[in-house]
C-alpha cells in the first residue's frame, strides 16, 4: 500500500448513536476532503491543510453529516465473507484468475514457467535459491506470471474505453501498476492510474468497473453526482459489478 503523505492527527472519536466510530484524518495539500471506508472498516479522512488547527471544528462538523454513510459503509464491509489466509504456494492450494479457481501444481523442471492447464496453475522451477524453498520459487513465479497478464488485459481495456472517452476527457492517462492492500486503482491529481495487480484476478466484468472507474476521475476527481453520472453513462451496471467487486475473495 502507497504511503499516505502529509500530517496525520490524532485519531477523532466520532458519536453516531450508541456506536464510537474512530477516524483518521490526514492532512494534505488537495483541494477537497475526501472520506473513505476500508473493507477492513477503518476510516479514513484526507482533507486539505486549512482545515488543520483552528477550523478543525469545521471539518468534523462535515464528518458528521456523512456518518451515517460511514457506518452503513462499516456494517457492509461485516457482513462480507473473510479473506483467505496467506498463500503458502503448496501443492493443492487454490488460486484466482479472472475470477475462476484454479489449482495449484508445481515441481522442479528443466525451465521455470507458468501454464495454465484445465484448472491448474502448473508451476514448473528451474532451480531453488540455496537460501529458499521450492515454494519460495513458485511465489515469485506465480507474481511475475500475475504481472505479465494483469499488464496486457488491463491496457487492452484502458485503450478500448480511452477510444470510447478521450472526446470528453481533459488529459491523457498515465498507467501504472503496483501491488497493493487496500484499493484496486487510484487516479492522482496529475492524471496518473493506478492499478492493483491483484485486480487481474477478480472476474472480467469487476476488471471493466476498475478501469473505467479510474478513467472518469480524469474528468471528475471526486466522488461527487457529476462523477457518478458519467460514470453511469458509460457503465449502468456499474453498482453491481462494484458489489460484486467488494464480495471476491482472493
């Protein structure tokens, strides 16, 4: 996960009813607050630096009036199935890709490679570090092969919707791609997308959702109805395939 830059204050306890709901705030050169709930329920507050020191007052006063979003956000996030535990990369073990399971099969080979054959992963490892395991060598492989794929479908699609876009968008993206914890892509001030790898093994459809998703905050940068209209727009199942999006186990 990116490293959030900029003063972070101490922690707001914020009342909605009976319930003590604790929020983040950093502060940071932006023009707009922006509030987000984690699927690990933790919430968290980006807001420009005026707001720090003495109109702090003001900008929990804005708090307020979304937590009844917030919570609702946080009751959601309960409801959804746990993540798995971290994958060891042994024989047996289930991984994703474009949304189907698939099982795991590696063994030392004469070249090292990922294929995918019927509903296995097949992993074969030239050779193991003297310091690592084979397990160790499937990982790496299994990253890179993740990499490869997730780089050739996702610009494939960002080009495909750019061409559909560009006559109302104001810059040209920037694409990069990163492994990350807590989101599936972001669009910086500058123009810049990222995008999770891990995305690459969600469903095609929840893939389409991320990249055009990113693609209107060219256009839009907040969250805000002219956001959500042009979004809708381009993609009017967009809320369902964000649900299903936020219910992928990987």
């Amino acid at each position: 996960m990116k490293k959030l830059t900029g003063t972070q204050c101490a922690p707001l306890l914020m009342a909605y009813g009976s319930r003590q709901v604790k929020v983040q705030v950093f502060y940071q050169n932006r023009k707009y607050v922006n509030v987000t709930v984690w699927p690990d329920m933790q919430v968290m507050v980006k807001a420009p630096g005026q707001y720090e020191g003495s109109r702090q007052e003001e900008l929990i006063i804005g708090i307020r009036k979304r937590m009844p979003w917030i919570v609702k956000q946080i009751d959601y996030f309960k409801r959804l199935p746990l993540p798995q535990s971290p994958r060891k990369y042994l024989n047996g073990e289930t991984h994703y890709y474009l949304g189907r399971q698939y099982r795991l099969k590696s063994y030392p080979g004469k070249t090292s490679h990922v294929k995918l054959v019927g509903r296995f992963f097949n992993v074969s490892i030239l050779s193991v570090r003297a310091t690592g395991t084979l397990n160790t060598g499937v990982n790496e492989q299994m990253k890179q092969w993740y990499e490869e794929h997730a780089k050739k479908i996702i610009l494939k699609k960002i080009d495909a919707y750019y061409s559909v876009l560009k006559k109302r968008l104001d810059s040209v993206p920037k694409v990069q791609f990163r492994w990350m914890q807590k989101r599936w892509g972001s669009c910086s001030p500058k123009g810049t997308i990222t995008i999770n790898y891990e995305v690459i093994k969600a469903p095609l459809s929840c893939i389409e959702y991320v990249v055009l998703h990113e693609l209107c905050h060219l256009k839009y940068p907040q969250h805000d109805k002219r956001f959500y209209n042009f979004l809708t727009k381009y993609l009017p199942d967009w809320e369902n395939r964000k649900k299903q999006l936020e219910e992928v186990v990987l």
